[in-house]
C-alpha cells in the first residue's frame, strides 16, 4: 500500500511536524474503506523523532466492543499508571493516569486510534477528556474513521464535534485518480483503464488487483480479489488463516501460537503475498475487508470450530476483555458461557457508562432467558430496559419492561417494592414511547403497590413518578402534592436519584405556576443529581430547565444551559437526554431566529422517541415553512399527529401552532375546524400557559377561542398593543416574533422594520404579506427582498460570498482571495466577517469544516 501515498505527501507531512514539533493538536484521517487510512498512519513510524513514540490502539468491529479496548492495547507500552487504572475499570482513575501518561515533556507522542467508527463509549469519552485537554499537552492524536458509516447520531460525532474546537485538521482521503493509477500499473502488463473501473480508484482494490496480476479476472468485490489472493497460497495456509479471521482485532501473537497448528511460520506465505503484517506482538490482516473476506469464505462449521478454538484459548491464557470471550461464546454458540459471562460483561460495560455495548450484551444473554429463573430473568430485562431508555429506544425498552412487569407478578411470594418499581418504569419507558394513558395506568397501580410494600425509598419514587405525570399533563397543583411527599420520603431515605426526581417535578409544577421557587427547586434538582452521580436525573434536569426558560422567553439562557448539558450528556453517554437536549436547543434556535442551528439541531429527530419527535419536527417544518421551501406541511403533519395522541400542551401547543400558522399562510381558515377541538380539550386540561401562540393563529384563521399573553396584545384592538408585544419579542431576541406583532400595527414605520427583519430571517411568505400591507397604504418606496441565490443558499450567503468561503476552503490568506477575485482586502476581509457570522462560527478554519460538512464549498 505504501505507492498510493504518491498523491498524499503534504497529508503526511503535516502529521509529521506536528509529531516532531509536539504541539497538542487532533488529526483526523478519515475516509471509505480501503482508501488508506491505515497505510497513511503506518508511515508516521518514518518520521518521529528519536525522542517521541507511537501509541497506537484499534477499535475492533466486535458484536460487543472491549470496554475501553483500544486503550488496553497500549498496556505494555506506557506506565504502571495507566496500566493499573485500566484494570480497576474506575474512570476517573482511567481519565487522570491517561492524562499523566501523555503529560510528558520533551517526549512527544502521537497517540493513533484506528477505527474509531467502532469505538466502545468509553473509549470515547476519554477520549473526549483528552481533546479537551490537548492543546496542553505534547500530543498528536491521529484518529482514523470511515466517515461514509456514521449517521447524524452515531456516538462519535460528539467527539467530531467537540474536536473542531481545538487545533485540529482533517485529512479526508480521496480515491485515487485515473492517472496514479496508471503509475501504479506502469510495467506490469496490465490495462490501467480496466484497473480503475474494475476498482473505482479504491485504493485497497487496485492493491488487490495488482497482486493478482489479472485485471480482467478480478470482480469488482473486494471479497472476490482476496479469495483470488487465497488461491496462492497452500491449503495448511489457509487454514491457519480461518483461525486468525474469526478474530475481529489484529492476534496476539501467544494467540497465534495457541490456535494455529503450526504457528506463525504457517502463516508466513500469506505475509509473503501481502495478506498479513506480522510484528513480534501481533498479526493482523492488511485490511479489515481481508479478514471480512476470509472469515466469509469458510463453510459454518469450520467457522464454529475456529471460533470454539479461539474462546479455548483466550480462556486458558486467563486476563481476556470479558467482551472478547462473550463474542466468541456467541459465534461458536456456548450457550453456558454466554449466560455465565454476558452480563458480568454488561455489567463492566455499564460501570464504564458504556451503554451501547451494555445492550448488546443485555440482548444476548435474554436470547437464552429460558435459562435463568424468573426473579434473575426479571432483573436482566428490567437492566436492559434501563438501557434501552438511556439509548433512547423507546419500543424495545417498553417490551421488556412488560415482560418483566409480568414475570414479578407470576412470581410465588412477589416481593411488593420489585413489582412496584417494575410498574414506575414501566410507566415511564410507555410515556417515552408517546403511550400517556398505559404510562397513567401503570402509575397508578405502582403507588397503590408500593403504599403496601413498607419500601419509603420506593414508594417515593413511585409518588414522584404521578407527580411527574401531573406536571407534564398540566396538573401542577396535583403535582406539587404529590411531588412534596415524594420529597420528604426520599429525604429521609436518603436516596440522592429519587429526590432530584421529585425537586424535578415539583419545580416543574411551582415554576407553572409562576412560583419563583420553581426555579430555585429545578436548580436544585441538578446539583443533587450531578453530585451523587445520577446521569438520567441530571439530563432530564437540564431539559426542564430549558423548557422552562424557552417559555418565559429566556432563550439565550437556554442555549448556555443546553451546551452545559450536552456537554455533560456525551460525556456520560446519557444518549436519550443528550438527543433529547439537542431537540430543544432546536426550539430556542427557532425562537432565536437562527434557523440554519435550529435545524442542525433537530436532525437528531431521526430514530428518536415520538415524545422527542414532535418538537424536532415542528422545528423542522416552520424552518422550512417560513422560509418558503418545499417539505414542511409533511413534516407539520406528522408532528400533529403525534401531538394530539400524546395530548400534553407541551407538544400539541407548538405543533398545532405551526399547522394553523402553515394553513394561514396558504389561505385556508377551513383547518381550524380540524383544530379547535384539540386547542378548546387541552385549554380546558393544563390552562393557556402553552397554547398562546396556537390560539393567536387559531384566531387568525378566524376561530373564537380565548388567547394568552403576549399574543392577545395583538388582537384586542390596542394600536399600541402590537408594538407593545414587539418590544418583548425583541428583548427576548425572538425575531420572527417581533416582525409578527409589528406586522399587525396600521404605522408604516413599525410595517418597514417589519420587512427589514423578516428579509434578514429570509422569511419571504411572511414578509411578501407585509409588502402588500404596506402597498395597500400606498407606500410607493419599498424594500426589495434577498435576491434569489442568497434565498437559494442554505447558509444564506450571497454569491459572492459563497466564492470567498470555496477560497477559503483552498487554503488562500484574505489578500490572496482579494488578488484571485480583483478586489479590495478590505472588502474580502467585510466578506469573511459575514461569512462567520452567517455560519455562526468563530474562525476561517471553523467556517470551512462547518461548509464542508453542510456542501457549501461545491462549486
């Protein structure tokens, strides 16, 4: 592999001096399978300088991850410090010996993590601790990663996120061109042009090519190019390579010894034709693709065997990653051993807040259910619905939680306070699942179980679980009842998880009720939750706060709080609240008027809970509603729907809002009709706090329903009533909302700001009825909108500012740019500053990853 780096010796280049430099910094290699990445990382060993090393470690596409794996595989390589941590399984140990370790002067380390698309969460949160840091410390971390294989709310994207705010560069690795292919095939008697559409350029493919020799034979899998590799070397060989495919991480070499008869030496012709690299530690393929195609090419029961073989091993050599042997277990089908290991092993995972993996093992074990007794089958499902939920996975968690609901209940002797607690998070995991009225039914029935059960702790935490229905249903009154025992039992309980539950609820319900100890009790309910370490408490204690500090128009408050809180959801892998809490900084980027963040918030609708859904994608229809682009009524549609089956102001507000203010704007008052029903039974359920703005575009579909503050100014006939609620709307820097209430006043002055802001939020349906307003008093000067390719720009930018950001994406200095495009460098260095500011970005550097990633520097 080491000729295709002829087209990338500036990307290895500026690996190297970082490394020789020792400057903290992040590189991300990135790119499709095959392309390279690893032969890149591979030639940093050429030019690191006497004093620095190399660390590297490999994230293993294994059914269930090694929790922290690819840090296990420097052990060996680094401190007593490090070493010993990692063996007490305690992260915070893990985190401060990893820092120590790094923390080294005068020796620079790159630290290379090689496939990071397989990263265990716990892998990933150190190294998020690390990113933090780096700038400190005399460290390259080289990341590797296929970015064609995570979507918008893979786990490593936190990490991606938060390592675009540190010196940090990408290398994305493109497929070769026709002509280095052509260099490649030079002198081998082979057509260059049937090389390079047999293998599209793929690097690892033209390798695979050239080693056979044979374009014309060669399909365009790459399976089929290795089985052809296969076929030159002996029958033993190839054998003794099923052994080492079953193993989804390169081999220790003891491993190697114990399982392949003959050893390495029987391995040896196939590091001669390139399909293994064999150091004095390790054999590994040469490309994961390898091993994929090897281990696919053996009948089942030679795969089973070989599997069987391994697990034999890894369990007499004593010390292996749980996960490893319940992987093998599992593929060699060891039932005893899975149910003996698997949840040990997501156990660990859940200690290492390694949720992912935890369900997997979870999943694992409860195919073999039937083996344990029902007390024990109870226990696992109600583990893994626990992390079903933490995941946001709604559906999944809500069967197992009935399954074991149904267990306690058949079980002889049922102990009162299990059952009960089964019924409280069952009826949670159903109102997670958009289900109010099973998740009312099973609260009901978990207090009435838990008042016989004598269990203060559990009965707390079944009264909070009412209370918290209460609030979200509106009830707050019967919330604050119910929550203040709840608070009081869990007090003297001393049970840190419960009371921030119940301060939760109860301040929920006071701040409802305009009661400022509200907020103070909210506040309250973080700090207990974050200082005894209850993760699912604190994520839901940010997203109330937010939620209520929307609501009193505080939006910015909500945004500082909300980046505090994903923050802390990534790095305590709480997945559910941290889509969750993504979602409803969504809802204040909308009221903020930011709409190109709104909607790169709410795309962590996809795969959410319906709950999470509704808001996500009634920010996802009004962004494009009020922007006048296609797809929002689908998407206003399908909000609406889930909100009037949830039936909670919370979510019928804001989406009902969005549909009447969609019908509108498009001339047909005959929805209200469908509406009002919805709007006059939740009015009637929880009061107007949440439905002021669906009664305002009730009303102007020409609906008699009663609305709320500050929406009724514009309709009660005050000439100052619309400026009036202009002014709120403006300090709390709801835009859109301003422009709204000025557009109802009869000044031209308040119609003109009107049009001015709604031409900056690129809100043309709007303002096009505030233009005819304003023709309609003959006003003759009025303000033309954005010219249609600003409108057609995602990010808003105008033409010529769109060439300045694909210059900047060239690498070009301001007065390069000004020289490229004959102007002057203060004029580009005015473009720039829009540029960051449009893209809501602090430097060039941030401004071309945020471009690259939404398309905006394509030509």
């Amino acid at each position: 592999m080491g000729r295709i780096l002829l087209e990338r010796e500036h990307e290895l280049g500026a690996v190297a001096r970082r490394a020789l430099a020792g400057h903290g910094s992040v590189v991300l290699v990135t790119g499709e399978a095959g392309i390279g990445k690893s032969s890149l990382v591979d030639a940093i060993r050429s030019v690191l300088p006497a004093e620095g090393r190399l660390l590297v470690g490999y994230c293993d596409d294994l059914a269930t991850p090694r929790v922290l794996g690819p840090l296990r595989d420097l052990v060996g390589k680094v401190g007593a410090g490090l070493t010993e941590a990692l063996a007490s399984s305690d992260r915070g140990r893990v985190f401060e010996a990893f820092r120590a370790e790094l923390d080294w002067p005068g020796h620079p380390t790159v630290l290379v993590m090689e496939d990071l698309h397989w990263a265990d969460e716990a892998t990933l949160d150190v190294l998020r601790f690390l990113v933090r840091r780096i700038a400190a410390l005399p460290v390259v971390m080289v990341g590797t990663y296929r970015d064609d294989e995570i979507g918008a709310d893979h786990p490593l994207r936190g990490l991606l996120g938060l390592a675009a705010s540190t010196p940090m560069r990408r290398l994305p690795l493109a497929r070769l061109s026709e002509d280095a292919v052509r260099s490649l095939v030079a002198g081998r008697g082979l057509d260059s042009g049937r090389v390079f559409a047999v293998t599209s350029g793929n690097p690892f493919f033209v390798t695979e090519v050239l080693g056979t020799g044979d374009a014309d034979g060669v399909p365009a899998t790459v399976a089929e190019a290795v089985y052809a590799r296969l076929r030159s070397v002996d029958q033993p060989c190839r054998e003794a390579l099923g052994f080492l495919a079953v193993v989804p991480s390169a081999v220790e070499s003891w491993l190697v010894e114990a399982v392949v008869p003959g050893g390495l030496e029987a391995v040896a012709a196939a590091e001669d034709r390139g399909l293994l690299t064999v150091t004095p530690a390790r054999v590994a393929f040469r490309h994961e693709l390898m091993r994929r195609a090897v281990a696919a090419s053996m009948p089942v029961s030679r795969r089973i065997a070989a599997n069987r073989a391994v697990l034999a091993a890894l369990l007499r050599h004593g010390g292996a990653d749980l996960s490893r042997i319940v992987h093998h277990a599992a593929e060699c089908g060891d039932t005893a051993l899975i149910v003996r290991c698997a949840p040990e092993a997501a156990a660990e995972a859940v200690a290492a807040g390694s949720h992912r993996e935890a369900a997997a093992h979870y999943r694992l074990v409860l195919e073999h259910r039937a083996m344990f007794p029902p007390d024990r089958r109870a226990d696992l499902l109600e583990a893994y619905a626990e992390e079903c939920y933490l995941l946001g996975l709604a559906e999944p968690a809500v069967t197992a939680q009935r399954e074991a609901v149904a267990l306690r209940r058949a079980a002889s002797g049922p102990a009162p306070a299990a059952l009960g607690l089964a019924l409280r998070r069952l009826s949670r995991v159903h109102w997670y699942h958009g289900d109010r009225r099973l998740a009312e039914t099973a609260a009901i029935e978990a207090v009435d179980v838990l008042e016989r059960a004598g269990d203060d702790a559990a009965l707390a935490f079944g009264l909070s679980n009412r209370s918290q229905l209460h609030a979200l249903g509106g009830q707050a009154a019967a919330a604050v009842t119910v929550g203040r025992r709840a608070i009081t039992l869990a007090r003297a309980a001393g049970t840190a998880g419960v009371l921030s539950h119940a301060l939760n609820n109860v301040g929920y319900a006071l701040w409802d009720l305009g009661d400022p100890r509200g907020e103070t009790m909210l506040t309250e309910s973080l700090a207990v939750a974050l200082a005894a370490g209850e993760n699912d408490h604190a994520g839901r204690a940010y997203a109330n706060l937010a939620w209520h500090l929307i609501d009193d128009l505080r939006m910015r408050e909500a945004v500082r709080l909300l980046a505090e809180g994903t923050a802390f959801a990534e790095r305590t892998e709480t997945l559910g609240f941290l889509r969750y809490l993504h979602i409803t900084r969504s809802v204040a980027h909308l009221r903020l008027g930011e709409w190109d963040a709104a909607d790169r918030h709410a795309a962590w609708a996809d795969g959410a809970p319906r709950v999470m859904r509704s808001p996500a994608l009634t920010v996802l229809g009004l962004t494009r509603l009020r922007r006048g682009r296609p797809g929002g009524a689908a998407l206003l549609a399908e909000s609406w729907e889930i909100a009037r089956d949830i039936g909670e102001a919370q979510r019928v507000g804001p989406a009902g809002a969005a549909v009447a203010e969609a019908a509108w704007l498009r001339g047909d008052p005959a929805e209200a009709a469908r509406l009002v029903p919805v709007y006059r039974r939740v009015l009637a359920a929880e009061g107007g706090r949440r439905l002021a703005a669906f009664g305002y575009w009730l009303r102007r579909l020409g609906a008699d329903v009663p609305v709320s503050a500050p929406y009724d100014a514009l309709l009660g006939g005050d000439p100052d009533g619309p400026r009036e609620a202009a002014r709120v709307w403006d300090r709390a820097g709801a835009r859109y909302e301003q422009a709204l209430a000025l557009s109802h006043s009869d000044t031209v002055d308040d119609l003109l700001t009107a049009v001015r802001i709604l031409d900056a939020l690129d809100a043309d349906p709007l303002a096009r009825r505030v233009r005819a307003r304003l023709r309609d008093l003959g006003v003759a000067r009025i303000p033309r909108g954005p010219r249609p390719a600003t409108r057609d720009n995602p990010a808003g930018l105008t033409g010529r500012q769109a060439e300045v950001l694909r210059l900047l994406a060239e690498g070009l200095s301001n007065p390069e740019i000004a020289g490229r495009l004959v102007l002057s460098v203060r004029t580009v260095d005015a473009h720039v500053a829009a540029i960051l500011a449009k893209l809501e970005v602090p430097t060039r550097r941030a401004a071309v990853a945020a471009a690259r990633e939404r398309g905006l520097t394509e030509s």
